[in-house]
C-alpha cells in the first residue's frame, strides 16, 4: 500500500503517494468517505473544488510544475481530505513538493511541530501555503523566459522566435486557467462554518488569496507583454520582408536596361553599331554605370 503517514499527539498526515486498490480498500474501511469523493479520486484531472461533508471537507487543488524537456507547465493535481485530526493528501501525480515537505516533517521535529501542532485547518493552511508558492517559481521562469525571446526578436531572429511566443502564450494561459478556479476554493475555505476550524485560521486563508490576487496581477502583466511581443515580432517580420522585397525590386528594375540592351543585340538581324564592339561595349559600360549609380542614391537615402 502506498501511504506514509506522521502522526503527532492531536494530529495524523496519510500521504498517498499512489491511490492503487490497496490504498483505495484502505480509505473506504478506515474513513468511510462518501462514494462521490472517492469516484473525484478515480478519475482524471478534477476541476478545483471544495466540498463539505459530515466530519470532514474534501478538495481538489493543482499545482504547477515546470517540464524543462517539453518546455510547458504541468498542472498536479492533488486531494485532500480534511477531518478534526487527520489530513489525507492523494496524488494524481508524482509531486516532488509535497513529498519534500513529507520529508521535512518526517526528519525534523521543529518543522513537524510548526506545521501540525496547531490542528488540521493551520495544518491544511500551511501546505497550500508553501505548495502555491510554486506559481512565484513558475512566474519567475516565464519572466525570463521572456526576455530571452524579447532579445531573440531584437536580435534578427523574428522566425525562431515564433514557437517562443506560441510557447509563452500556452504556458499563461495554462496558468490563468490553472489558478482562476482555485481563488474561488479558497474564498469559499475562508467562509467555511465547520467545526474543528477556528475562527482565526480566515485570516490565514485570506493571506492565500491575497496571494492569488499578486499572482493574477503578474499573469496579466505576462500576458501583456506576450501580446505586445507578438505584435513586435509581426512587425519586424513585415518590415524586414518589405526591405527584401524592395532591394529585389530596386535590382530588378536597375538591371532592366541592360536587359534589354542584351535581347536587342540578340536579334539575329543588322542593328546600328553592330560592327562596332567598342561601341556596344560603350553602351554596356555606361548602362553598368548608371545601375551602379541608382543602387548608390537609394544606399545614401538609407532605401536599401
């Protein structure tokens, strides 16, 4: 079975690491949840909730993670159980995160003490509280990640810069639709009338959601800028794409008279100075100038 658990004097933390049909068997006979929230376990991705029960609150949160490989976010979802003195986190996914707070706890005592002496709702609190701190991690990465494609574009590679952009725009959408949900989560964990969470721990959900609000500021500031580099990035595709056309319109239209010249002496029929090379070579030279001449005036009026 997949669970470790810490237990203190008022309070025990079950983590499941893998809900397998042991640790299903388990929650049913020791806790008796009911069928519905054990079905939002089963399942898939869950949507964000809160539900209230008889004794306990059940809720679905995600986590981002940062997949460096792939270059996007992952959404980690994770469950929880929260009774009078125990708390029951499920992961859908392997979560680093919280297996290192486990850790923490398991190994030093202070830590242990600070997160669960205080019952389960401080207890609840002070998890989501350092496990959301994730999204500062992952806001910080899209920063930089941000100007790297900002210099990119300056940098004359317009092209290469696209799939940053799509890349840029999916990972703060992900975001926004990853935390939108959640705010209402812990709003709701704010005004929540259950017995074994005091009154003082609102204030302390209210941090959460203060949180939350600087997170979604970041986010749009991020989108913001994603578009405004989008735009730039259009921009200098059309304006270099006009530079290159223009130069091959200015040679095409240089080189028209020699053109021209050289199809005329083509024909096969007699033509004025004819028998005259120096005089053909002449007129060539003289065309060349001229060519030569155009593309300097439109380099010194900065044309091409």
């Amino acid at each position: 079975m997949a669970v470790k658990s810490i237990k203190t004097k008022n309070l025990v933390w079950h983590n499941v690491l893998e809900l397998d049909s042991d640790s299903l068997q388990w929650l049913k006979k020791e806790f008796n949840f009911h069928s519905l929230a054990i079905k939002d376990c089963q399942g898939d991705l869950q949507h964000p909730k809160v539900d209230y029960y008889k004794g306990y609150v059940f809720l679905v949160v995600h986590f981002p993670e940062i997949d460096h490989k792939n270059n996007i976010i992952r959404t980690l979802e994770v469950d929880i159980f929260v009774g009078k003195n125990f708390v029951i986190t499920i992961q859908k996914q392997k979560n680093k995160s919280l297996n290192n707070i486990f850790y923490r706890l398991t190994t030093n005592i202070y830590a242990r003490n600070y997160f669960m002496s205080e019952g389960s709702a401080f207890f609840l609190y002070r998890i989501l509280d350092e496990m959301y701190r994730k999204f500062s991690t992952v806001t910080r990465y899209v920063y930089a990640k941000i100007d790297e494609t900002e210099r990119q574009i300056f940098g004359d590679e317009t092209t290469a810069s696209i799939k940053r952009l799509a890349d840029l725009r999916r990972m703060v959408l992900k975001l926004r639709l990853m935390l939108d949900p959640q705010k209402v989560v812990i709003s709701s964990l704010q005004r929540a009338k259950v017995d074994f969470f005091p009154s003082e721990v609102e204030l302390y959900f209210e941090d959460i959601s203060d949180f939350f609000e600087k997170i979604w500021a970041i986010l749009e500031n991020q989108k913001d800028l994603v578009d405004g580099l989008y735009d730039t990035n259009e921009s200098m595709l059309s304006y270099r794409m006009n530079r290159v056309i223009q130069v091959l319109t200015i040679f095409s239209v240089a080189m028209l008279p020699l053109t021209l010249l050289t199809g005329f002496y083509g024909m096969n029929i007699p033509l004025p100075w004819a028998n005259h090379p120096l005089v053909v070579y002449s007129i060539f030279i003289l065309l060349i100038l001229a060519i030569i001449g155009v593309i300097v005036y439109y380099r010194r009026r900065n044309i091409i």
